[in-house]
C-alpha cells in the first residue's frame, strides 16, 4: 500500500502547485510579458512603443495608451460617451454577464471596450476611437456600439476628420440581436459622416474580426494596419473546417491581406502619427475643392434656372 500512498502523495504536490500558479490577472499586472525571446520587461516594451525590437512584433495596448502614442501624451481629450443599461437581456451563462462586465471595468479602468477622444496631430485636429481588446475581446455590445456612433457625431459637430482603431472579435453574444444592431447604426453614422465630406480612416490593430470588420471598419476612406495584424470575418479554423483544407500560416494577416486589396497601407506604429497627419492633410483639401465645385456648380444651376422661372 506504500506505493499507493506516494502516487496520492504526488497527486497532492501537483494540486498545490497548481493552485498556487499565479493567475492571468497576476500575470498581467507583472513587469513582465513573452515574445519571441522569452519573457521580456513590459518597461523595455513601453518604451519601443509596445513594439518587440527582435522580431517588430506589435503588441495589443490599451485605448489610453493608443492615445498617448498617436497624440502625444497629454496631448488630447477623452470625450465622456454615453452607457446604456448594462443587461438588457439578463444574461447568463458560466456566470452573469454583469459580473463579467465589473471584471472588464475593474482590469482596464474603462466603462465600456470603445474610448473616444480628441486633439491636434502635426496641426489637424482629429476625433479618434480606439478598442480595447482587454475588455471583453473588444467585443461591440450597445455601450460600444453608442460610444462609436457618439464619437462620429463629435467629429461632424466639430468637422473634424475621424480615425479609428479597431481591435475586436465582433459582435457580443451577451446581448445578442441588440449587439448585432450596432453594426447597422454604426454603417449609418459613417454614411452621415461621409455626407458631411469628412475624411474617415480606418488603423486595423491585432486582432479584428467578426462583425467589427463586416461593418463600420470597412468603410473608411482609406484603410491602414499595422504590421503582423490578423483581419478576418470568420476565424481561421472555422475556415478550415468548412473548407478541408490547411490555411497558409500568413492567411487573415495584414501583409496578405493588403495583396488581396482590402486595405491600402501598412505603417509601423512609430509612423502612425505623421502618415495619417499627412494623409488627413490631403483628404480634406481634397473635399475643400470637391465641396467648392459643387457650389458653384449650384450658383451656376441657379442662374440659369431664374431667367425661365422669371
């Protein structure tokens, strides 16, 4: 019997190291995180913008920290977006969506996945959003479908060019056809801003898929990525099943997806800023031109028009 009690006796260490292995919480509010290298200062990261310099890996970063980077730090405003009812549908499933949702607000600070914020990039202003794949897989449900329309809105009230930053798995399943919904009100408000003439730029971040690329993030005036990010509908192994076959390793990645013409650019994050300044730049004096040809076109329909009516 003595063997069976050093087997049980074993079985017990096994447990206790597996209770005390540190959990993903512990593990994210560390110094360190992993790359190609191994474990790496989170502080070294930081200050490559959140890029691995071995292998140009860009890291996932918080909305706060996006913001940072794109327009200096402290450099911009964060525009307060509206939050509606957190369960409409008084969901639950390994456990209630509300606790899910206290979870995701306590680890990232935020109310809900989306922020917004506003301020100058090399002179142009510019109403941005951006996704935070911590909360929740920066999935949309109605805060931040809300949040999106919210910040387009803020662009038009104050003709301002909108750039977004997606990062997301798509729609929410905790709240369902409501969160299904926020991609036909975010379609429309893009549309209202495009019949503003305002320009409207898209920064796929790793990862964006599902409902976040089939709306709002395919719609831009032009499309950017950068380097290394995964753009997908559906996800890789769901194609596979379907298909019957094996996926390239690069499939749903930006550099393949920018040979297939979905998007325009990829840009290095260091250069997100001054290309994307550069880009508005152009975009809004080409609407300046397109929007003064229309009036005068109008003053000239007019003129010719009030002799007849006369």
């Amino acid at each position: 019997m003595n063997w069976i009690k050093k087997v049980l006796n074993i079985g017990e260490k096994i447990k206790k190291v597996i209770r005390e292995r540190p959990s993903k919480e512990d593990v994210e509010k560390s110094n360190w995180t992993t790359c190609c290298a191994g474990p790496i200062l989170k502080t070294e990261l930081q200050e490559n913008q959140w890029v691995c310099k071995s292998c140009g890996k860009h890291h996932r970063i918080s909305c706060k920290n996006r913001f940072d980077l794109f327009f200096g730090k402290d450099n911009y405003e964060i525009i307060n977006t509206p939050v509606p009812i957190d369960d409409p549908l008084d969901w639950h499933d390994s456990k209630p969506y509300t606790s899910r949702l206290k979870s995701a607000r306590k680890a990232t600070g935020q109310k809900c996945a989306v922020m917004i914020a506003s301020g100058k990039v090399n002179g142009v202003t510019i109403t941005a959003g951006a996704i935070n794949f911590q909360f929740i897989g920066g999935s949309v449900g109605s805060a931040e479908g809300e949040a999106i329309i919210y910040g387009i809105q803020h662009a038009i009230d104050n003709q301002n060019p909108f750039v977004f930053f997606p990062s997301g798995g798509g729609q929410r399943m905790h709240e369902s056809p409501i969160a299904l919904t926020q991609m036909t009100r975010t379609t429309l408000a893009v549309n209202e801003l495009k019949n503003k003439k305002l320009p409207y730029i898209i920064c796929f971040t790793d990862p964006t898929a599902g409902g976040i690329t089939a709306s709002f993030a395919s719609l831009s005036d032009v499309a950017i990525s950068e380097p290394g990010a995964l753009i997908a509908f559906a996800g890789r192994r769901v194609i596979e099943a379907t298909v019957k076959e094996k996926l390239d390793e690069n499939f749903q990645k930006a550099e393949r997806v920018l040979e297939c013409g979905f998007i325009d650019l990829i840009i290095e994050r260091k250069d997100l800023s001054e290309k994307i300044a550069t880009l508005l730049k152009i975009l809004l004096k080409k609407n300046s031109v397109e929007s003064a040809i229309n009036i005068d076109e109008t003053t000239e329909n007019t003129r010719s028009i009030s002799p007849i009516a006369s």
